[in-house]
C-alpha cells in the first residue's frame, strides 16, 4: 500500500564526488544536478509516500537479474512521458551493470531533448554522463531508407526474368522491384527501419555485450504496426516466393519446349527466404516471454486510460508480453493545497480506481509516478525519475 509521493523542494549544494549519495544520506533525491568543476549543484527533493493507493513497485531487481539479453519497449498514447521513462529505464540499467543500448523509433524523436545532449544522426552514440555503457539512437528514416536499399540490391523483376532468358516477356513487370512492391503495401519505413536495426542487434557480434535494448516507441498507432510487421512482411515474402516459383516452373517449361536446359530451383536467388526467415526471428523475439517487454506509459485521464486499455487487447493478440503499466504525471499531495490541485488529485483517484476495475489493466504491475515540479531533461533529471519509478 500507499506509494503517491510528495516532494518538497529544497535547494542546496554540495561539494561531493555525487550529489545523489550525499542527497541519499541526507533523506533526498536530487534533480537537476550541474557538475561545475569539482562542486555539484542541485536542487533536492525529499520524497515520501503519502497517499494510500496501490503498491507502486516495478519490482526492478526482476528486470535486473537475468543475465541474457532483454528488449524493453515502453510505449502508449502522444505525450504521456514515453521517452522520459525509457530514457530512465535505461540510464537506471547501464548504471546497474547492464551495457545498454536506447532506441528511438518515433518520427518525432525526442531522446536528444531527454538526455540534453546530441544524439542525432542515425547512427549509435555514447551517452555522456553513465558510468557503464550506453548507447543511443534516434533511428532517422532516410539514412535506413538507403541502408536498406543497400541489403536488399537490385531485385528487380526484369533482372529475374532476365536470368531465365525471359526478358522479352518482362514488360511492363520490369519497372518493379522488390522494394517498391513492400513499400506499396507497407506501413512505413519508421518500423522497417526499427524492425531492420532488432535483426542488427540480435545478429552483430559488435553489440552482443549489450544485454538490454530499451525501446522508445511512437505514439500507439505506430507502434502496434511496428510489432505486427514481421507477420506482414513474411506474407508478403510467400506471396512473392510463390510467385517466383510460378515464373520458374513457366521458364522450365517454356525451356523445354524449345531444348533448352532446364532451370534449377537452386538458380534462384534465396535472399527472400533469408529475409523470411529474418522477419520470423524478429516476431519471435517480439513474443517471447524471456526475452520481451512491452511497458504500457499512461496518464491519470480516462482518455488515456482508455488508450492504454485498447493498447493492451492488441498486444495481447498479438502475443507481445506486457506485465507493467506506469501511470505518469501523478500529482503529488502538497502541503499548500489548492482547490484546483485537490479538485485534480481527486479526479486522479478515481481514474486509479477505473485501472483497477478495467478487464484489460487491472492484472498489470502499477507503477506510480509522480508530477514533478521541474522538466526531466539530462541524466541527473532521468536519474532522479529512474530512482522514483523503476525501484
Ligand atoms: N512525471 C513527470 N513530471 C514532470 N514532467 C514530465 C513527467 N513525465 C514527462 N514529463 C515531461 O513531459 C514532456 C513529454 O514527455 P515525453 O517526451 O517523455 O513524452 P512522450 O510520451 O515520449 O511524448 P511523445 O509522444 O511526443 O514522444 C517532457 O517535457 C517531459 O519532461
């Protein structure tokens, strides 16, 4: 019981090596910790339950205690504090031991603006300011446009056709390739994208030390396009595989006819049944139990509530594991209370009370996190939120 918080502020500084320890020692967590030379200054909080609501406990030391590899995905409805908490999750990882890697697949990145430093660019950067490994990427989706024009080549129709000797028939199939043909069909490069940078985690000896992969997902639409393209894309793969089968077996025949040799199978190229086999790997990562997390963010507000809710049915069609639902932006209780934050808190209370009750939620951890007076920006701020929410 009881885990709504209250933060009274306190301003001070400190010359230690951490503002984090002394504030500990002193009964405080710290926010917006600067480094200036040797001096560290900050502004503390003191935090201390308050209310009696539901446990709020993520129970950590579970995320934290297996060895192998885990891929968090924390995601939910626009603005509900997505990055601020996979930013924390694994700034709260990489300090515990765990090499970390942190991904952005939203469009609208902004794990820069979290971290307060540069992560731009598309490519693996190291974050200034953990003591252990951690890496960020805001997947940008021209650079992997290129990338995965690079993997999948020159796949043209007409080229195939041509190696059967059946390019007078090519025609107007020329003009089609592979990637045009996912692309029409394809929900967006944003996920391909996400989806292609998993298979180069889980397959590149360069990132094997990294045994958590924090996701920071988009808003709910794209996300649960992200996690049922795999099945897509393995249609669409068998569909094409198919028809190539067709068009050889017509080439063998046609072949035939004339005396000419007939074609192999094995002459065909089998990258697409490599990729098939690839997208297979990634669905089943994306619903193993062992090695999979999808962490619901959301809002004390009905229509967030509500989102979260529906967001959880799809997830569990499709098998993703979800076990933990963090309700962001509690406002904490206040000494000076005034009539619209109690009015607010109350409202809160009762949006609480409808998790509990709703079939889809009620089974997940609750994870309570309060409101803080300040912006989390930088890694002392992801720290501060880190050490509030993942305990
Ligand atoms: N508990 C909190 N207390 C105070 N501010 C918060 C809290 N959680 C998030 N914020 C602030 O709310 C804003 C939005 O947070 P964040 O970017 O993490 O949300 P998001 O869900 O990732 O948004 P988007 O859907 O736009 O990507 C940021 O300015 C962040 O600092």
């Amino acid at each position: 019981m009881a885990a709504l918080l209250l933060l009274n502020r306190v301003s001070r500084s400190t010359s230690s090596n951490s503002i984090h320890r002394v504030a500990g020692a002193l009964g405080f967590n710290s926010l917006n910790a600067q480094i200036h030379g040797d001096r560290i200054s900050g502004t503390l909080f003191r935090v201390r339950p308050l209310a009696t609501l539901a446990e709020g406990a993520s129970r950590f030391d579970e995320m934290l205690s297996v060895n192998q590899r885990k891929f968090y995905l924390l995601g939910g409805k626009g603005g509900v504090g997505k990055t601020s908490c996979a930013a924390s999750l694994a700034v709260k990882f990489a300090s515990h031991g765990h090499p970390t890697i942190v991904v952005s697949t939203d469009p609208a990145h902004s794990l820069s603006d979290s971290f307060s430093q540069d992560l731009s660019g598309g490519v693996l950067k190291p974050v200034q300011g953990v003591d252990s490994p951690l890496l960020a990427l805001e997947i940008t989706p021209e650079i992997m446009k290129d990338e995965i024009k690079r993997q999948t080549g020159d796949k043209s129709v007409k080229n195939m056709m041509d190696s059967m000797g059946l390019g007078m028939f090519a025609g107007e199939l020329g003009d089609l390739n592979l990637e045009d043909m996912l692309n029409a069909a394809s929900p967006g490069i944003d996920e391909i994208a996400a989806i292609s940078k998993v298979l180069q985690f889980m397959e590149a000896p360069e990132y094997s030390r990294f045994t958590r992969i924090v996701f920071d997902t988009a808003p709910t639409g794209h996300t649960l396009r992200l996690l049922s393209l795999p099945d897509f894309y393995d249609s669409s793969i068998s569909k094409i595989t198919k028809l190539k089968k067709k068009i050889t077996a017509a080439a063998s025949a046609f072949k035939s006819v004339f005396g000419k040799k007939e074609i192999q199978q094995q002459e065909l190229p089998n990258e697409l049944d490599q990729l098939k086999e690839r997208m297979e790997k990634v669905r089943n990562v994306f619903r193993d139990v062992n090695t999979t997390e999808f962490v619901i963010v959301t809002i004390p507000t009905v229509m967030a509530i509500n989102e979260s809710s529906r967001l959880h049915a799809s997830l569990r069609k499709e098998n993703v594991p979800v076990h933990r639902l963090i309700v962001n932006q509690l406002l904490p209780q206040s000494e000076s209370d005034c009539k619209f934050c109690s009015m607010r808190r109350k409202e809160q209370t009762r949006v609480l009370g409808l998790i509990q009750n709703d079939t889809e939620l009620s089974g997940l951890k609750l994870i309570q996190s309060p409101l803080l007076d300040a912006e989390i920006r930088g890694v002392p701020a992801l720290k501060f939120m880190g050490d509030l929410i993942w305990k």
